[in-house]
C-alpha cells in the first residue's frame, strides 16, 4: 500500500509541475479539478489491473486516493502561503534620499 500512495503521490507532483509550465497562475480551483482526474485515473488503474494478472483492490484505490490528497493539500498550502518574489531588476530613481547631494 506504501507504494500506491508514494506513486499516486509522485504523479500528483508530476502533474501539478507540468500544468505550472504552462506560465499561468494555478486557481483554488484547480485541485478539485486534478483531485477528480486522478482520483478517475487511480479507479481505471486499479480496475484495468485485473487484465494483467493482479487483482483489483478497494484499499489500493484508497491509498492512491490518500497519496493524490496529500501531495494536493501540501502543494495547495505551498501556493497560497509563498510570497511574490521580489524581481532583482529594480534599479532606484533619481529621486531616492540615497542619491541626492
């Protein structure tokens, strides 16, 4: 079970990367939307495995579940929390006290 949750839990890091390379701000809404998507996928996972010789099993879907939250939770948290970077291109004007004479 460690390893569905350490899997799904990589996958969810691995997809909320990929859709930040997009250049665009993520919204609140966002992890409902990737929440409902990978809880979608880690169903047909598990599903899909009785075709391969594996069983299919609730508590594996439940631990993928619980690692696609986790990362969702700490990575949602990270995003509302970080401040804005300050750009290390701001030069002073000429009106600052500092340059006066």
């Amino acid at each position: 079970m460690l390893a569905h949750l350490v899997a799904f839990g990589l996958l969810t890091f691995l997809f909320w990367r990929f859709v930040e390379s997009f250049g665009r701000p993520l919204s609140g809404r966002f992890v409902w939307i990737a929440a409902l998507w990978l809880g979608v996928y880690a169903a047909l996972d598990e599903y899909l495995q009785q075709f391969v010789n594996r069983g299919t099993n609730l508590w594996d879907w439940l631990a993928n579940l619980a690692g696609v939250a986790s990362v969702l939770a700490v990575l949602e948290w990270h995003r509302r929390t970080r401040r804005p970077r300050a750009s290390s291109n701001i030069t002073p004007t000429l009106d600052s006290p500092s340059e006066k004479t």
